[in-house]
C-alpha cells in the first residue's frame, strides 16, 4: 500500500513538474519516506509558492539582481562544446532572431522578426507562435508560467509557457520601433517600450514606458523619459524599483509599482547610442556617444562615455571616455583573475567596413582600465549574413535587414570568462590567463564561427550545462 500511495503521490508531482513546478519538487516527491500527509501540504504550499519559481536565465539579460552574470559556468572551448543549432526550416534567411531565455527545465525560447518559438535541452522544436505581419524585435522574458514580448504592430504579449497560447495581448500604441529591446516582467509587472514616432536624435524611436499586470495585461501607468529611448533595456532594482536608460544615456530610476521618478541623471543632449544600461556593484552604468557625427560620418573613433551613478542617489561615481562608440550594455561582475568588480563593454561602431571592435574591462570601483580585447574589424559592406540574406527576407515578410549592433550584449559565467558575439558572426570565448591586460592565444580565446551578425537584443543565455545565443538568423546552444 505505501508503495502504491508513493507512486501515486511521485506520479501527481511528475505531472505538476512538466508544468511550472521545478524539478526540485520532483526530487523531494521521490525521496523514501515522505508520509502521503506531508506530501499533500508539500503540494499544497508549492501551489502556493507557484510564483516563486525561478527560470535559469528568465530574460534577456537574464536574472534579478545579477543581469548579464551567469550563476553557473559555461563552456570555454566552443567549437568542441557545440550541440545543436535551430534556423528557419526553409533556409536561415527567412527569419530573424534576437533573444534567448531558459525556463527552471533548460527549455530555451527564442523570439525572431516572425514570432516565438520553444525548444527542449535537445533542439525539439515544442511550439511556436507565429507574430507576422508583426515583428517580435525584443528579447523575451519569463515570470508566473508566461513569456512576455512585444511586436512591432504595438502590442505587448503574454503566451503561455506550456503551449504558446496567447493569455492576453494589449494593443498600447500604433508602433513599437524596429529597434532591439527587452520587454520585463517582474512581481507581477511587465515594461515595454512603446509610441514609436518622430522626433529623436536619431529619427523614428520609442517615447514611451509602459507597464503592464502581467497577470490581465491591463496598463498601469505610463512614464514619458526626456529624450526618446532606444534598445530599452529596464533592470529591477531592490525596493521595488528599475532602473534603464535613454538615447543620451541619461539614466533613470523608477518605481515599478507607480511609474514615479526616484532620480534621473547625466546623459549627453542630443545624441544617440545603440547602448543600454547595466546595474551591479551598487551603480548604474549608463553609456553615450560623445556627439552626432557630422553630416552623418561615423568614425570607428567616435569617442563615448561610460558613466557610473550611485544606485540609491544617482550622483556620478566616475566616468571614462571610450575610444569607440559604447554601443552595447556592459555587463558588471567578477571577471576571471580580477579583484572584485568589473564592468565588461563592448566597443564598436557598426556598418562601417574596417571598423575594428574592442571589448573593455574597467574596474567597477574606479574606471581603471583592465584589459583589452583588439577584436576583428568589419570585412565587408555590411555585417556578415546581410547583404546575402535580403531578397529571402523580403520575400518572408520580415524586415531586409539585421543591421545591428557591432556586438552582442556580453555575459559573464560564474569563472569569470566573458561571452559575446561579434558581427561578423564569431561568437567569443574571452579571459586573461596570465593576467597581461590582452586577451591573445588560444588559451585566451576561443571561437565559434555563427556565419552572422547578433542583434542588440542577442545576449548569451546560461544555465547549468547550457549555453545558447542569438546570431541574427540561427540559435545555437553548447553543452558542458
Ligand atoms: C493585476 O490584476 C489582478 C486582477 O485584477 C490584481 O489582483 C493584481 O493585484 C494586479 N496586479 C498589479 C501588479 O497591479
Ligand atoms: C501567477 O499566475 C497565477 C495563475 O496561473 C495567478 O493566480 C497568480 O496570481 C500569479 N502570480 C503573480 C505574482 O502574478
Ligand atoms: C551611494 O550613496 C550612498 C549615500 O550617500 C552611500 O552611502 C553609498 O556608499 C554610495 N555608494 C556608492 C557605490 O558610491
């Protein structure tokens, strides 16, 4: 009898684990001696506790506190840890695709131009959801058993992690812009950029904050920054609080629940970066081009600055100008064989034919510069599976075009070794072994040829034995 009653109660625990209960709950169920009593107010607390299960890397930038930071260790050696790749089954260039998130099972969700799709650890394709004439330009992200996006037609949407079906969808302005953000969600609220519209320091642009129940889709508040915003990226903040930034890297901190402004500070009027913020070490990072390039010449010098606020205050900590345009997040954390924190930025002005990208370690105390990796430069016109892939995109219905940033977002994994994807389709393994400042040599570096550039929104997703990232057309994932 207490065989049966256990397989019963394993049974009930198993079925709950396919949906959004985490494995560890199976684990417990499974255990020899769990009474049939106890296992039923188990059950009953985990329904109650469903809300707190946490997703590997549940947005873009992956997880609350620690964006852009990986708890578990991702591998090195690239080319010899490739597992599967998923590109369009009619060809690589009838999508484009922008951001990976996993859930508590290593499921990975891809969004792309022409909706989102949902993969087992294996490659399984297991549903997808299909946006056009839409575009589904951001990175998605994961809270409660739902995955949030936005499209390009103005509406932000919840689809259900199981199955991919729609729970609401809310039309918030005529467009949200082809730009490559993150839409958020976080106790029970979902931000999104949206009112896509002139004027901008840079045409066409989002002038909006919204947020959103994540639970009815009802808009809570609205929130109009001073200069339009570009490649929102909002990031929680402890006390219930975000903070992003906009185009002139002016950062901002507000409140999740109501939208009221904690402090907003610096910025550069009048200019335009690809860059988003970062959190981490008790600041804001928040980037800027230094000027407009006249009559529209961008240099690969265009001078940036990066900026570090006081979290609590806003009050600027340091700043250090860049001598390439900071037109992607960093990512703030431990890096290999550095002391305490730094701040990893990636430096490059995209679209211009022999233009190199540099990727930067600062100290997160100070802005001392503590090494440098010299990557490659652009060999072609344009970045690499553009130009080859624009007639098929057309033809698909998605936009001609990627063009996007010079690098991926970074991450760090949790040895300190740097992940980021360069446009001309390498995607980067990077550390400094023997404490030189220069990443050089095998042991340094390591590469995995994507055959494409990566989208703003295109960050390495990490979970334990995982690694998958974004090129502009495929995912690929590595394993352990
Ligand atoms: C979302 O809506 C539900 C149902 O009306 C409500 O119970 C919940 O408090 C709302 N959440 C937020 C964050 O407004
Ligand atoms: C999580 O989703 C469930 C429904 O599936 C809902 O009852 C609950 O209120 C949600 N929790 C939060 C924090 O939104
Ligand atoms: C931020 O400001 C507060 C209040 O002045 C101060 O206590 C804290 O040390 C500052 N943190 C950093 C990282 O500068």
């Amino acid at each position: 009898m207490a065989r049966i009653l256990r397989a019963l109660v394993a049974a009930t625990f198993c079925a709950a684990c396919l949906g959004d209960y985490v494995e560890a709950d199976c684990k417990e169920a499974d255990s020899p001696g769990l009474a049939f009593i106890q296992a039923k107010a188990l059950a009953r607390d985990s329904a109650a506790a469903k809300k707190e299960v946490e997703y590997r890397w549940s947005s873009g930038r992956g997880n609350f506190p620690d964006y852009g930071v990986a708890k578990d260790t991702a591998p090195f050696d690239l080319p010899a840890r490739f597992a599967w790749s998923w590109s369009h089954p009619l060809g690589r260039f009838h999508t484009l695709t922008y951001g990976t998130v996993i859930d508590h099972l290593s499921n990975v969700y891809l969004s792309g131009a022409d909706g989102i799709r949902k993969f087992d650890p294996s490659g399984k394709l297991l549903w997808e959801y299909a946006s056009l004439p839409a575009e589904m330009m951001d990175a998605p992200s994961l809270f409660n058993g739902t995955i949030y996006g936005s499209d390009t037609h103005g509406n932000v949407v919840a689809l259900n992690m199981e199955d991919g079906k729609v729970e609401w969808k809310t039309h918030v302005s005529d467009a949200i812009c082809q730009d490559n953000g993150f839409t958020m969600a976080k106790d029970g609220v979902v931000l999104a950029a949206s009112d896509c519209r002139e004027p901008s320091p840079n045409g066409e642009s989002n002038h909006l904050v919204k947020a959103l129940n994540a639970s009815t889709g009802k808009q809570l508040w609205t929130y109009a920054p001073d200069t339009a915003i570009w490649n929102f990226l909002p990031l929680f903040v402890d006390e219930g609080d975000f903070v992003f930034q906009d185009m002139t890297g002016k950062a901002y901190r507000l409140h999740l629940h109501t939208g009221h402004v904690i402090w907003k500070s610096g910025g550069k009027e009048g200019t335009w970066t690809d860059g988003s913020a970062a959190v981490g070490n008790g600041m804001v990072f928040a980037v800027n081009n230094n000027h407009m390039p006249p009559n529209a010449f961008y240099s690969e010098y265009n001078p940036g600055t990066l900026s570090a606020y006081n979290l609590s205050t806003g009050k600027l900590v340091w700043k250090v100008v860049t001598q390439r345009p900071p037109n992607n997040a960093p990512a703030v954390g431990k890096v290999k064989n550095l002391p305490g924190m730094s701040v990893v930025m990636p430096l490059c002005q995209q679209v211009q034919q022999g233009a190199f990208c540099d990727v930067h370690v600062y100290n997160a105390d100070t802005g001392d510069l503590r090494w440098v990796f010299h990557g490659p430069a652009q060999a072609g016109p344009y970045q690499a599976g553009d130009l080859e892939g624009m007639d098929i995109r057309r033809s698909s219905g998605v936009r001609p075009t990627c063009l996007p940033n010079g690098w991926s977002a970074p991450t760090i994994d949790a040895e300190g070794t740097v992940f980021v994807g360069h446009e001309d389709g390498n995607f980067y393994a990077l550390r400094d072994m023997d404490g030189d400042g220069t990443i050089f040599g095998d042991d340094e570096s390591q590469i995995y040829d994507t055959k494409a550039a990566f989208a703003g929104s295109s960050s390495p997703a990490v979970a334990p034995g995982i690694l998958a990232i974004a090129s502009c057309d495929s995912l690929f994932v590595f394993k352990k």
